[in-house]
C-alpha cells in the first residue's frame, strides 16, 4: 500500500485526463479530480495546482462534445469550472493532510480502544477485590502491591527481570523473591547467587568453598542461604513443579489455592488463586475489642482486627500524676506531654522539664565528703550513695607485687623490686626496679622477619620492620595487582571504584571494584506525559523503551491560530493537531462568515526538493510545511436565473453571475420547423417584446434544407431551404420500365405519386407486343399489358400418329385440350407387326452366334488345361542317385574277405 501522499498525486494525474462537464438538472456536476463526485466533493490535486491548470484539464475532458467547447469559450463558465475545481483540489488535500497527521500521530480511535480495554480490565480487577476494599477498615497497602502485581502479570512486557533489563514471557521459567516478590528469570538468579556468593567469599581463605556464605535478593537485599539457590521453576504458590502454559489463568500460576500462610500469621491461609506478589489481608471474620477493651466485642476481618473505639484512653502515665488522654491506641502511651518544675538527681539544681522525664542530672560534681573525711566525692551529680574512698584499704605497690596498709592519706611505696611486667612488644619484660607510671619501650636488639617474611634485619625490638618488596598477587578483583608494601599475603579487597556502566546507560556502578556482573541499577526513573501530571515509575534503563502514560488532562497549550480557544483535547507530545473548528472570519468580498474548517496552520507538501541523480539514489520522504491559508471562495448559495432562463439554480457567493446551465437553448427559428440547438444563452429581445420560445438575434439562422414529409411515392427532398407552408409540386423525371421490362420510360414525379391505378397501368406501357411466351411456347400477341398473359393461342401445330407416319396441322389451344387425337391405321400396323419380326430374327441369330463363340472358347480352355497337367507330372519325377558304397558294397565285401583270409594264413605261419 502506497503512502497518502502517493495516492494522492496518483489521483490528481488519473483525473486530469478524465475530468468532464456533465449537464444535470440540478446544476453543473464536474467529474474527474473527486472520482465522479458531485459538486464540492473532494478531490485529490495538491494546494499548488492551479485553477488555470484544472479548467485546462476540464476543457480536455469536453473536448468531444460540441456543446461543451462552446460553454468553455465564455469566460464567465470556464471561471465558474476553475473555481469549483480549485474548491475540490484544496479539500483534497486537506483530507490528505490530515491524513498524514493521523498516521504520524496516535488516532484517538485507537487510544479510545486503549481505553476501552484498560477500564474493562479495571473494572475486573475491582471487581476481585471488592470485598477487601469495601469492608476492610486496616491498612489495604498490601492489597494494592496485589493488585499491581495482578495487573502487570497480565499485561505483556508489564514484568521485567532487574538482571537482564528484559520483559519476562509467559513461556519463560522464573523465580519470584519472598521479600519483596519481584520475579526474575531462572537462569539469570541463578547465575546472580552464583556470582554473589564468589564475590562474597575470599580466594586467600582457608575455608573458600566451605562456609556457607549467603546471596542477597538483587532489588531488596533480603539474604538467602546456598541451600535456598533455586535450581527448579515452580509456581507462585510452590505446589506445582514447571507449571503448564494456560491463556485462561495468570502466567507462571498453577490456578489451584494458594493456601500461603499470611504474614503476619494469624493461623489462616490465602483463599485467593495462585497468585503473584503478596497475599492479602486475611478476609476471615472474627469478633475483637478495642484496644483499651471498654467497647463491646463486634466482628471484623481478621487483618484488620485491631481496632480503636475513639474514646479517651484513660491510662495512668509513667509520671504517676497524669491520665492518657489520647484516643483508643494500640501500645504504650505516649510520654506525658505537660511541663513541670523537677529537681535533678542530687537536688541542686530545679528546672522546668517535660514531665514524662523526670530525672535528669545536672552538669556539676557531686562535692560531697567520703566516709573517709579527707576527701570529696568527683562524680558528677547522681544518684545513690557516694561509697567508699577510693585510697582506703590495702593497696597495691606499682608493679603489683607487695601489698601495703596504709592510711588514706599516705601514698603507697614502691616495694624496690624488679618491675617485670610485659612490654608492649609482647616478648620482653620491663627490667627497671618497681616504678610509677608506664614501662619504657623495648630497646633490645632482636632479628626480625619483615611481614612478608622474605627479609630480615637486627633492629629495636620496638621498631617495626617492613620492607620495600611491592606485592604482585591480585586483588579479588582479579583485575588490580595489591601493590601494597610489604603485604603479608591477606591482601585486602580492591578499594578502587568499579565504574563500569550498569545495564541501564546512564549510571555508572559505585561499588569497589568486583567480579562478575555488577548490581541493577537501584535508581528508578519517572516516565511523564507532557505535562507532567502523570507519571508512571520504572527501573531505570527502561524510560527509552517504556511509552509515556496515557494523560487524562485536557492539553493546556494556547491555541496556534486565531480562535481564541483550541479544541478540547487530551494531553499529548508533539504539536497540536490541527485545529477544525470553523474559521468564521469575516470575508471582504460579500460579508458572509468563512464557514471552512480552521486553515491557519495547513500540511503542504514541499516543492522544488532535491530531485534524485539516478536509480542508485534512494528516493527521500516527502517533506511537509505549515502555513497560513487563505480563506476560500465563500460557498453560501444564491438563487441565480440561468442566461437562458431556463433553471433558477443555488450558486457560490463568489460566482454570482450570469451562467449556462448547459441545456440547449430550444426557441423556435423563423423558420417555424426547427429550435436553436445552441447552449444555453443571452437572448436580446425584438421590437421590445420577444416571447420565452421566440429565437433571438444570438440564436442560430437555420441553414439546413427542408426536410418536410414528401408525398407518398415521391422520393425527392425539396429543392428549396427551409422554409414555412406547403412544399411546391416535384417535376423531376423518373426513369421507370415498361410492362415487358424492355423499354425505359421518362415520366414526370408528380404524375406517377398523383395517378390511379388505369393511369399507371397506360404511363408504363411502351406499345410494343408483349415479349412473353405463352405455356404452350409461342409468343403473346397482345400489346404491352401488366400481369400474366391471355391463355388463347390460335397458331397451327403439327400433329403424328404413333408411328409417326401420319401427319396433319391443327390449331395450337385444341391440342392442349386433347380435344383432337391422330391413330394408326392398317398400314400403319402392318410395318409394325414386320418390323417385330425382323427385330426377333435378328435377336435369335445373335442368340446362336453368342452361343457358338462361348462352346469354342470353352473347347480352347480345356487344351490348355490338358497340356499344363502333363508338364506338371514330369516336374514332380525327382532322380535318387546312389552312393558309393550302394554301387560296389558286393565288391568291397569280397575284397576284404580275401585279404581276412591272407592275413590268418600269414598268421598261421609263422606260428608253425
């Protein structure tokens, strides 16, 4: 689908080519630029056109009609047509100016919808808890975290896990905090805990991997144990282990009980669905008293059991003299609230003070005398006995070695010996004799281990040694080196800044530097309308991708045009839409109010951009301009007399005038016959009076011929133009045929159409004898007559007997009513009965000749017959040769007997 933009030009070229004036009862009716529309409907050409250009296309339109061309040569009409058209091209294109405001820019039909559907929800949801908000008189903030919860599980990208920055999905595994109920996805807490509970522990410590350190909840911090890592995706309630996907209950429930334990308990469970966020307040019934228990018992929800019945408390405060008198309250009561004169603790001092604090001390020492007499008390002003002198009794020397009893008032000796107590390298002793005061440092020179143990040195014993060597181990961090001097190996936590940028890009992380990812950001952002009225609270990170509330309020920016109050309408971004009230300035021309909508700050597509240099270039966007508008030509109608007077027609204000309403004129010409088939015009009158149906000296002088009716037969229009009266008589010669359809004959046209019948029958005859033949086959001998010719013939015809020997002349008409007949006579049947005769001869000689001719040909196929029969015989006699051995088989047995013979006897022989 094309932008309007294109529709719109498409719509001015399609126009331009099909724009036509139409004649119509009413009035002028232009086709074209608004699809075949009537008069003012809405075109689709650009505020540039011109009117100039428009009538040109309207003027193409018409270009077939004559009456068209003729009302385009009066300029009062071709004004008329601009005019009009310049009305439908500037609507045009504001209906396509608003139309790219309209997708530019949310429609309020939709937001309307938005609307629709958020309240239904709302009201849903209100109607779900209102049995909680109705009756329950506690605090129903847990009831509204519900609620929201409820809300945004049930609006898409509502859920979003802090770890990741994305929107939780219906199909996705989660894992919702028992704190503060916020939802994350599985796999993302899952590694949160892993992370958390690394950077927790130290790589330097001995017990890495054994205590079970704990993780914090990513939004609230509340601290879980290793064990309570989630490693499988329940529901809300836990009963149901990777609940299935249904449309029909809230993502990621189960829609059995919740049957959770409220917080705090009370001894029942949730009866709601399984549900996200908190459980609400419980709903059960039970029967309480107030909190100061003088009211009577009344039943009440079980979350909202305490309850206060507004009467004065009446309990004794802790000063003993005053009554509580606040209304019925829960806990203790509050300190008294009146002022009185107290003495302090040691009573020498007495000021004004609150009275639920009557015991205060001054700022002065006690000052009073010991038990011992010698001395005074040094506590500042208390309570209670001053005891005993702190110097009575045995005492101890310095180094607390001998005991001594002595007088308050003597100071204790040093008993001489060794001090020997520790000094504060842990190691020596103090080698002085028993002394007051503190013990020297150590000075003894000892070999010492640097901290790092990888130097030593002989120094004091009361120096430290710490050398140079910078340790190169990393920090936990596992980014920075420790670089600290002497490090003994419990190389302390990274103390640099983390700085790197949080998921949201727009903080940066304040923690010490660390491993693994850092926290969510913890900020939130207000996301505002343009007023700032409403706001709605998100994660920071998700403003860029989160759409600004829906404001109810009414936008309160001052109108850009000239009225002095802009349309009612919400708050919104961007610039106002347009304004449509109606303009209501006054016109110069005629005074009438401008009745166009607002067109102080109209959308016009900007001409004369950058054009593109070839194909490879990428056509840019259509770019539009605000601007002022004139105001159109003033539309108010007014009753206007056609040039012709035919019509009164409503016409604009601003094309009064004289105008065509397109209609033929139709007055009758002088010539009496024909009416003026010019357009509708001014017509001067005659002689001072001219009827409605006269022509006038502006209509047409008939120039045609006369085309009144021709008498019946006659063909021939009037030589004359028109002209009024009877036509003169036609005396043009027709050339017309005879009877016979020989002969041409020239008669005048007035005889033929003025004749009778007889007349015509005498003008078509040429005189001449009749050229037909009659059925008989001889020649009519009348004289040029109409119609079929008398059946009378008397010509003589030759008539023959059977035989054709007799022969005699009759007349023609006598033998074609067989009235006359010629017969044989004796003669006649004589050479008849010879010609048979002759005729049987003849057919019995041919008879015997054809028969002799068949017996010789049948004696002739029998020889030869015969003699194919004797050469066949031979043909079949096949000769059988013997062989060899069938010729002299006797011989060859008797030669090989006789040698048989000889070759026993030589045998024989030679045996012997």
């Amino acid at each position: 689908m094309e932008a309007s933009w294109r529709q719109v030009a498409g719509g001015r070229g399609r126009a331009r080519g099909r724009a036509t004036a139409a004649p119509s009862g009413n009035g002028i009716h232009l086709r074209g630029a608004g699809g075949g529309r009537e008069k003012g409907s809405v075109g689709a050409v650009p505020f540039g056109a011109s009117p100039g250009g428009v009538a040109t296309s309207a003027a193409a339109g018409s270009r077939h009609s004559p009456a068209g061309s003729q009302a385009l040569q009066t300029p009062a009409a071709s004004e008329l047509i601009s005019q009009k058209k310049f009305e439908e091209i500037k609507k045009a294109n504001q209906a396509a100016a608003r139309k790219l405001v309209e997708e530019h820019f949310s429609s309020s039909s939709e937001e309307e919808g938005d609307e629709d559907f958020e309240g239904k929800q709302g009201k849903i949801v209100a109607n779900t808890f209102i049995t909680y908000t109705t009756q329950t008189d506690g605090d129903t903030r847990e009831l509204e975290r519900t609620k929201q919860y409820v809300n945004e599980a049930f609006q898409a990208g509502a859920m979003t896990c802090l770890i990741c920055i994305a929107s939780v999905k219906r199909n996705q595994a989660v894992w919702s905090c028992s704190g503060c109920f916020c939802i994350f996805h599985m796999p993302c807490i899952q590694k949160w805990a892993k992370d958390s509970e690394f950077l927790v522990s130290s790589v330097t410590d001995d017990d890495f991997g054994k205590r079970d350190y704990p993780w914090p909840c990513p939004k609230c911090r509340f601290e879980y144990k290793r064990s309570e890592t989630p490693s499988r995706y329940y529901c809300y309630c836990g009963k149901v282990e990777d609940p299935p996907l249904d449309p029909w209950l809230v993502p990621h429930s189960c829609g059995q009980v919740c049957e959770r334990e409220f917080k705090p308990s009370c001894g029942h469970k949730c009866l709601l669905l399984c549900h996200p966020g908190p459980c609400p307040p419980c709903p059960k019934m039970v029967t309480t008293t107030c909190y100061c228990k003088k009211a009577k018992p009344i039943p009440r929800r079980c979350s909202a059991k305490e309850w206060s019945c507004q009467l004065p408390c009446g309990r004794k405060l802790l000063c003993g003299q005053h009554k509580c008198e606040n209304p019925c309250h829960a806990g203790s009561c509050q300190p008294c609230p009146r002022v009185s004169r107290q003495k302090c603790v040691c009573g020498k001092k007495v000021a004004e003070r609150s009275c639920a604090s009557p015991l205060w001390h001054c700022d002065q020492v006690c000052g009073k005398t010991l038990p011992c007499g010698n001395h005074t008390c040094e506590q500042v002003c208390h309570v209670g006995a001053c005891g005993e002198c702190p110097r009575s009794g045995k005492r101890f020397c310095p180094c607390q070695k001998s005991r001594f009893s002595l007088p308050c008032t003597e100071d204790v000796p040093t008993c001489g010996d060794s001090c020997d107590k520790v000094l504060e390298c842990g190691i020596h002793r103090c080698s002085q004799r028993c002394h007051r005061g503190p013990c020297e440092t150590c000075r003894q020179e000892v070999e010492k281990h640097c901290r790092c143990g990888k130097h030593t040195k002989r120094m004091p014993c009361h120096k430290p040694y710490l050398c140079e060597t910078k340790c190169v181990k990393m920090r936990d961090c596992q980014k920075h080196q420790c670089r600290r001097k002497c490090c003994p190996g419990n190389c302390p936590p990274c103390d640099q800044n983390c700085g790197r940028t949080l998921g949201c890009r727009n903080h940066k992380c304040p923690s010490v530097c660390h491993r693994g990812s850092c926290y969510p950001c913890p900020e939130t952002v207000d996301v505002k309308c343009n007023c700032g009225n409403t706001k709605v609270t998100v994660p920071c990170g998700r403003e860029r991708t989160t759409r600004p509330p829906k404001c109810r309020e009414q936008c309160s920016r001052p109108p850009t045009c000239h009225h002095t109050s802009q349309e009612k309408h919400r708050c919104h971004f961007g610039s106002c839409p347009p304004c449509h009230q109606p303009c209501q300035k006054v016109l110069e021309k005629c005074g009438h109010l401008c009745p166009a909508p607002c067109h102080d700050q109209a959308l016009i597509k900007q001409t004369g951009r950058h054009q593109p240099t070839g194909p490879w270039e990428q056509p840019s966007e259509p770019a539009f301009i605000q601007t002022a508008l004139p105001c159109p030509p003033c539309q108010v109608p007014i009753p206007m007399e056609c040039l012709g007077k035919h019509e009164v027609s409503p016409l604009p204000c601003h094309a009064v005038g004289p105008y065509s309403c397109k209609r033929v004129c139709g007055r009758i010409l002088d010539c009496q016959n024909h009416t003026c088939m010019k357009e509708c015009h001014k017509v001067t009158k005659i002689d001072g009076c001219t009827g409605k149906n006269k022509a006038g000296p502006e209509c047409l002088h008939c120039e045609e011929g006369c085309s009144k009716s021709r008498p019946l037969g006659c063909l021939h229009p009037c030589i004359l133009p028109c002209h009024p009266g009877e036509c003169p008589p036609c005396v043009q010669m027709l050339r017309i045929k005879c009877h016979c359809k020989i002969t041409s004959l020239y008669v005048e046209c007035r005889k033929i159409t003025t004749a009778d019948v007889n007349e015509k029958n005498l003008l078509s005859c040429c005189k001449n004898q009749c050229p037909k033949e009659l059925p008989c086959g001889h020649r009519c001998k009348e004289m040029c007559h109409p119609g079929e010719c008398p059946f009378n013939c008397n010509q003589k015809v030759k008539l023959r007997c059977p035989c054709k020997r007799i022969k005699k002349e009759l007349q023609c008409n006598k033998v074609r009513e067989n009235q006359v007949s010629i017969e044989c006579d004796t003669m006649c049947k004589e050479m008849k009965r010879k010609a048979s005769e002759i005729k049987e001869a003849e057919t019995k000689a041919a008879f015997e000749e054809e028969k002799r001719r068949q017996q010789a040909e049948l004696e002739a196929f029998e020889n030869r017959l015969k003699g194919r029969r004797k050469k066949n015989r031979k043909r079949d006699e096949v000769a059988v040769e013997l062989s060899l051995w069938q010729k002299h088989k006797y011989y060859l047995l008797s030669v090989c007997g006789a040698v048989v013979v000889v070759f026993a006897w030589y045998i024989t022989h030679d045996v012997n």
